[in-house]
C-alpha cells in the first residue's frame, strides 16, 4: 500500500450532489458496500487523511458534516444524505422517527473541532467560519449530554462512542448491547426520552460517562481555544480533564475506566480507550501517561502487538482479534487507534516508540490493503474494503498531535 492508494481510496469514496431539498453535500463514505453514509467520526478522520492530499475536500467534508446537524449546535452520528436507510435497518437507526429521517438523533465521539483545526492549516479563514458552529457545538453537548452536570458528557448508546460491541459495554447494556437483538429496545427508548440524555437518564440505567468521548471532547475544546483564543474554552477543557483523572483515573490499575449508569460504576475492562487519555497530552500529569505507556500500550502482553494497536488488551479473557461479522472492536486493531495514540506518544517524548506504533500499524495496511480493521498478531485484513478511516496512513507518520497542528 502506497500513500498514493490511500489518497484513491478517499478519491473512489468521494460523494458530492444536492439533497431533495436543495441541500448541497460532498463527503466520504467510509466504504462503498457496507457504509454508505456520512459518519461524524468517519468524517474526521477522513478530513485529517485529505489534509495530506486535498485540503479543499478535508473543508468540504467538514462543512457538510455541519450542515448535516441542527442550528442549536446538535450534530449527528449519521447523516442520510442520499438515501435514507432501509426498511430492514431503519428501526435500529438512532432517528426521531423510524423511517424518512435525515439524520440520526444520536452523536458521536466528538472530534470535529481537531479535525476542523487541522484542516485549517492550509487556509485560515477556515478558521472563523468554523468559529461559531463548533461554539454552539460544544455549548450543546455540555449542555445536552451532561445530565449531572460533573463535566463528563453521557452516552445513551454505544455506538455513540464509536466502539459499538466493544466488550467494556457488555456488562453495562446486557440484553440491549449493539450486537444483540434488545439493542432495537434500546434505541425505542432513546426516542420516547425525545433524545433528551436528562429524560432517559430519569428513567434507564444504561448510559456511560465514556473515557473515550470525554477524551474527544476535551481534545476538541482545546483545539476551539487554540483557534479563538477565547480562554472559556481552556477553561471548559480543564474541567473536562480533571474530571477524568479524578473520576475515572484508577491508581491501581494505571487506567482509566468509564463509568456506568446514575451509580458512576467503574467499568473495569482494558479497552483503548482506558489508553485514549494519553492523547490529552500534557494536559495530563507525566506520571499518569507514562503508566499508560510502559505498563499497557508498550507491554507486549497488553498492548504492544505486532501489528497496531489492539482495541483491547490482549489479557482481557473477551479479547478477539479476528474477524466476526457481528460484532466489532472486540480486540482488532483500527488505524485511528494507532493514529492517537502514537500522537500521545510523541508528546511524551517517546519518539522511536511512536515511529515503531506507526510503522506497525502502517505495516498491516502494506500487508492487507486499506481494511476496516486488522488482526494485531497477523497483520490480516478484515472487515470492509477500501475503508476510508484507514487512509489515516497517509498522516501515521507525521501523526497527530495533542498541542495542534501549529496553525
Ligand atoms: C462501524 C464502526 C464505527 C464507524 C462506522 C462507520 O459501525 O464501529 O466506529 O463509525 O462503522 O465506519
């Protein structure tokens, strides 16, 4: 695999046209069979892979991931632009109602204001034009999806982090998990609570303070302030940090751990996502990253696997490396994972390290393609094909960077 094969997969994944009501989008899908559609996260990464390449598109896409949402701030987990799902999915889609919907009610790991940054670089009045969206942005998810207003946001589903089976929910969902025929229960709801995370959380226990949204969301009020300047917004990332490492710092285990349901239960299962605050940088104490680093993610019997990053730790007794055509982030290692963590690397001085993380994840892609996920141990593709997350090869090696691009 070539950078040049990544920039066509993004190219090949390139949808642009007029919505019936005259709305314009240009997106990428994530992967043309199975994943049609615009995904909020998707779009993030595939606007930090088009900064490499296109910078005009990483706008673009960005742009239309905004228009995709609502002028109070709301941005969706999907957004429908040119169809709208089939009757077969629809009433598992996170929608209002259960058919002819735009977009989903849900959200996801919210990294828009990072990759907007980023996408900046290369022209600067980009920079204002996002100003006031992502402001609204970020006023919405405190004030929409932080119930109990301790500065951690909720999710009701667990597709709203992105990780959508993976194994840390189990135990919280049960029969309602994403893999499991309840989930349409879930969703169900999720729409009588109107969508309201204060309404749902009166009334159902199954909801998580996620360590890795949090992580998103803090990452992307610092990117918010580095663009304005505003210093509401430092003060808002602060708090989001501090609320991690005092709630779901574990001093024992040397992770982080989400909390679950109105009793803040600790969820104690090592996915990445326990590693995910290592991305926050030196908004962290040095101490508390380097645990991350050399107990979990640079242990070979955790972590540190030939080929990127397992989505969780291969001591985990639920860990599955391999493909499983219903369930997912479940132990195989995505492209994002190394792409964020490598950045959190770097931060702490552990260059080689981060350039091995890169290279080891590059290395499954040079094997298999651009796939969904890969085996760790393997290097074996799975999942979907010409998967546009994956074009985030083309910035492994340079990586991201928790103090921002240097705009
Ligand atoms: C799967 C992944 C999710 C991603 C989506 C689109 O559902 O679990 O993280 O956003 O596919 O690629």
């Amino acid at each position: 695999m070539t950078p040049l094969d990544a920039a066509g997969v993004l190219r090949a994944n390139w949808r642009e046209g007029v919505r019936r009501d005259g709305t314009r989008f240009a997106f990428t899908c994530p992967a043309p069979r199975r994943y049609k559609h615009q995904w909020y996260w998707d779009s993030c990464f595939h606007a930090v892979a088009w900064s490499r390449v296109d910078p005009a598109r990483a706008r673009e896409e960005l742009r239309t991931l905004v228009r995709a949402g609502r002028s109070d701030g709301f941005v969706p987990h999907t957004a429908f632009w040119q169809a709208s799902p089939r009757w077969r999915r629809a009433p598992l889609y996170a929608t209002a109602r259960v058919l002819g919907d735009a977009a989903t009610s849900s959200i996801q790991t919210p990294l828009l204001a990072v990759a907007w940054e980023r996408a900046a670089a290369e022209d600067r009045t980009f920079i204002a034009e996002g100003l006031a969206p992502l402001a609204a942005h970020a006023r919405w998810l405190a004030r929409e999806r932080d119930p109990d207003g301790d500065g951690l946001i909720t999710i009701m589903l667990p597709d709203e982090s992105g990780l959508d089976d993976s194994p840390k929910y189990d135990a919280v969902y049960g029969r309602l998990a994403h893999w499991r025929p309840g989930h349409a229960r879930l969703v169900q709801r999720c729409r009588r609570a109107r969508w309201s995370a204060r309404t749902y959380v009166a009334g159902c226990d199954e909801h998580v303070e996620d360590v890795l949204v949090n992580v998103a969301h803090a990452l992307s009020l610092r990117a918010l302030f580095r663009m304005s300047g505003d210093v509401e917004w430092a003060e808002r990332a602060s708090r989001v940090e501090t609320a991690l490492l005092e709630r779901c710092w574990d001093p024992r285990r040397g992770l982080f751990f989400d909390l679950a349901g109105r009793h803040e239960r600790r969820v104690e299962v090592s996915t990445w996502s326990s590693l995910a605050p290592l991305a926050l940088g030196d908004a962290l104490p040095r101490d508390v990253r380097e645990r991350l680093a050399e107990e979990h993610l640079l242990n070979p019997r955790r972590y540190g696997a030939r080929f990127g990053v397992p989505s969780v730790s291969m001591e985990e007794p639920s860990f599955r490396p391999g493909f499983d055509a219903f369930r997912t982030w479940r132990g195989a290692a995505w492209t994002c994972t190394a792409w964020l963590l490598a950045g959190g690397l770097r931060a702490l001085g552990a260059a080689d390290e981060a350039d091995r993380l890169a290279h080891n994840a590059l290395d499954a892609i040079a094997r298999s393609g651009l796939r969904e996920y890969y085996h760790p141990r393997t290097g074996a593709g799975h999942g979907e094909h010409r998967f546009g997350m994956s074009a985030l090869a083309l910035d492994l090696p340079r990586g991201f960077d928790p103090a921002g691009p240097g705009v």
